[in-house]
C-alpha cells in the first residue's frame, strides 16, 4: 500500500481535535476491513463514548459507528436523552443514524466527508432540511473532510484488488502528537 499523504493532522480548533478522534476510531475499523467510519460522543467537552463501525464483526447492518455512540453514550448519562452533547462522525450520516439522533435528541452534530450513497444529510436525502417540530438540531459538515474521505477512498480501492488488500495504516497518518 502506498503511504498515506502527510495530513496536517495539527487541529485547528475544538471540532478538529474531536473529530481526529472520531478518525482513530475510523482507522480501527479500516484495519479490521470494516467500512472506516468513526463517531464520538462529546459531553461537556469531554469524549463519553466512541466506536467504529462493526457492521462486519457483529454481522448487523444496524452496527454503525454512531448508533454505537448513542447507546455507549445513553448508557454513560443513564439518560436515552443525550442533551448537551456533540456527535462528531467521520462520515455523513445514513438515514438510520439520522433518524436515531433526532430520538436521542442529540443537539449538535458535526461530519466530516458526504456519503454520496447513502448521506441523509444531503447527499441522498435530507432528514434535516425540515425543521423538526419538537428538536433542533445544529450541524457542522466538512471537518477535515480530506481525512475523513481518504481513508474511505483507501478502504474500497483496496477492497477492489482483494485478496491484495493488506492491514494496517501508516503511523504516519495520525501525527499530531499524542
Ligand atoms: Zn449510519
């Protein structure tokens, strides 16, 4: 496999750093040959929850990174409303994780690269084009969106040349000092 590019991986500001959190979680799932996504749940500023996706290892389509992170999180808070919090994903929202924060009541969600497939945050559909008669939502899209889509890009051009798909990403990718 070709080195990963050297990323500035040095966060800018708050949402950076948590979504370079949500990029290690994404590599983990990258070196288990899981589709790389990866989500935190922030909660006065600090991480309550974190998970990759494990569609593969769990056999369960529902297994996404984020729908992880509201049950972890709905388990830290002992609270299925997961107020005062941030979902910081590294991909955009599917339908279902979509659907699953409005229930949550997650006030704040910020992504990284659009799921042109399956986004339903614009790039399918829009779940959060309406406003939602009883939950507002904030959104902040495009947080290091060239890291986020890169390790994606690996995984399915990798995922094409199987059985040459070989594990493990470069240390190199995450740099940023920790
Ligand atoms: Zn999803």
């Amino acid at each position: 496999m070709k080195p990963f590019p050297p990323f500035s991986t040095i966060p800018q500001n708050e949402d950076e750093a948590f979504m370079l959190e949500a990029l290690k979680e994404a590599r983990k799932a990258y070196e288990k040959e899981e589709v790389p996504v990866g989500a935190v749940l922030v909660h006065n500023k600090r991480i309550i929850a974190r998970a990759h996706n494990q569609t593969e290892l769990l056999t369960d389509a529902t297994a996404h990174a984020e729908i992880l992170c509201i049950t972890m999180g709905s388990a830290a808070l002992e609270n299925w409303r997961l107020a005062e919090t941030t979902l910081y994903c590294t991909l955009e929202p599917c339908s279902m994780c979509a659907g699953a924060m409005l229930l949550s009541r997650i006030p704040n969600l910020v992504w990284g690269t659009p799921d042109i497939r399956h986004g339903a945050n614009g790039s399918w559909v829009d779940l959060f084009e309406k406003p939602h008669p009883t939950h507002a939502m904030s959104i902040k899209k495009g947080i290091l969106q060239d890291e986020c889509a890169f390790l994606m890009k690996e995984f399915f051009k990798n995922r094409r040349n199987r059985p040459s798909f070989k594990k493990g990403v470069p240390e190199e990718y995450f740099c940023h000092g920790e």
